[in-house]
C-alpha cells in the first residue's frame, strides 16, 4: 500500500480541495504531481470537455483502444488531435492474452455468457489500464453521477484501492445538459453518435442507442441484467 500517496489524499479531502474550481483542482494537482498525472479518454462528451479543459497542462491523455471500436470513435480520436495539437497514447490488449482467448471462444463470445463478456473486458481493457497506470499517482476521469445508480454517492476525490492511485472525477455532479452546453460554447469536437441516441459509448459490439424513457446505461451490454453493467475499469467499495 502506499501509504505516503494515500495521506496525500487524505490531506486533499480535508482540506476540501473539491469545493474549488476545476482550474484551480488541477493547477494544485500538477503543482503537487507534476507529470505524475493521467486522464483516460474514450473520446466521449464528458471526456472531450476534460480534454478541453486540460489542453494546455503537462497532464497526460491516454485511450484504451479495445480493437472494436466504433470508427466515429476513431474519427473523434483524429478531430481531438487535429484541434487541440495533444498527444493521445494508445493502450492496446496484449496479443498472447486475446489470441488465445479469441481461438478458444471465438471473436463474439461476449454474447454467450456474462463470464466471457467480463473476460473479454479484462483482456481489452482491465489489463491495459493496469498499464497506463502504472507509475501515476493521480488518475483524472470523465464519471458522471448520472451514469449509473452505483456512481450517485461517489465523491470528486476517490482512492482506488486497487490501482493504488488518487481518482478525480472534475464533472462528476453535472449534469447532460451542462455538458451538451460546454461542448457548443468551446466548439469541442464529440462522437456524433451521441446525436444518434448512443449515450454511453464502447466498443461497437457492445453499444447501442437508447430509447426514451430508457436508462443511461441501457446500451451497454443490453443482453444483460442491469446490474451486470460493468466493465471492471471502475470498481466502487
């Protein structure tokens, strides 16, 4: 355990860190970590605003391309580099994992069984994340409350026990029109698939839009009980 990095962040909970702006949060994370900071971007709207607000900072981006991606995922990847002249580093499973795994299920075996899908999750993006991690002390990501009924108590600071990191959540409480506004008033570029009703977006096998009424989370792993709907990169206590 690291137990210098976890009073650290302790010291940031009491001294109520959270209760200042998202500028002024990450001048004091860099001030603190310098280059020992990370952000993990699927290139959604919440994440696209992140970048935006962390364009100008020596804190790292890195994506998880899982090899199923939409290709408008791709395209958001290429307009985010293009306006924002940022270095995405791409994490990407490890062949004498997935080779494997793909010879003995077969390429869509995610349908088949929850343990496939969640292995299939494992290879592609758990393990890669352990990757991009390592050597990080903090750990910024695009969490919304809204995203999901386990993520309502969250709080913008979180130690994740089991990366042994320092979380922060800068837009955790706002809300999709927040986010819808920020995105017009900066022009920042955003998967045009969340104009066609996909919401949360993943790997293209495994995404779908949503319906009215339906649940935010409703288009991953719809094939699934809802409260099955997790990847294994967020893991809450």
């Amino acid at each position: 355990m690291n137990e210098d990095l976890k009073s650290i962040f302790q010291n940031l909970i009491q001294n109520n860190i959270q209760n200042n702006s998202i500028e002024e949060v990450l001048d004091h994370l860099t001030d603190l970590f310098h280059q020992d900071i990370c952000f993990s971007t699927s290139f959604s709207m919440e994440d696209q605003v992140i970048t935006d607000f962390i364009k100008d900072s020596e804190i790292k981006i890195f994506t998880l391309d899982t090899g199923r991606l939409f290709e408008d995922t791709y395209n958001t990847w290429n307009l985010t580099r293009s306006k924002y002249k940022v270095n995405v580093k791409a994490y990407y499973p490890d062949q004498e994992e997935l080779e494997p795994f793909i010879q003995e299920k077969g390429p869509d075996s995610f349908y088949t069984s929850v343990d496939n899908r969640k292995k299939c999750c494992e290879i592609r993006k758990v393990h890669p994340l352990k990757r991009a991690l390592k050597g990080n002390k903090v750990w910024i990501t695009g969490l919304r409350a809204e995203h999901s009924p386990d993520r309502e108590n969250l709080q913008q600071f979180e130690w994740d026990e089991s990366n042994q990191i320092i979380k922060y959540h800068p837009i955790l409480f706002w809300t999709t029109e927040q986010v819808k506004d920020h995105i017009k008033q900066k022009q920042i570029p955003y998967n045009i698939l969340h104009d066609r009703g996909f919401v949360s977006i993943g790997c293209a096998p495994c995404t779908r839009a949503i319906q009215p009424g339906e649940d935010f989370r409703a288009g991953r792993w719809w094939w699934e009980d809802a409260n099955k709907k997790e990847c294994g990169l967020h893991v809450h206590k």
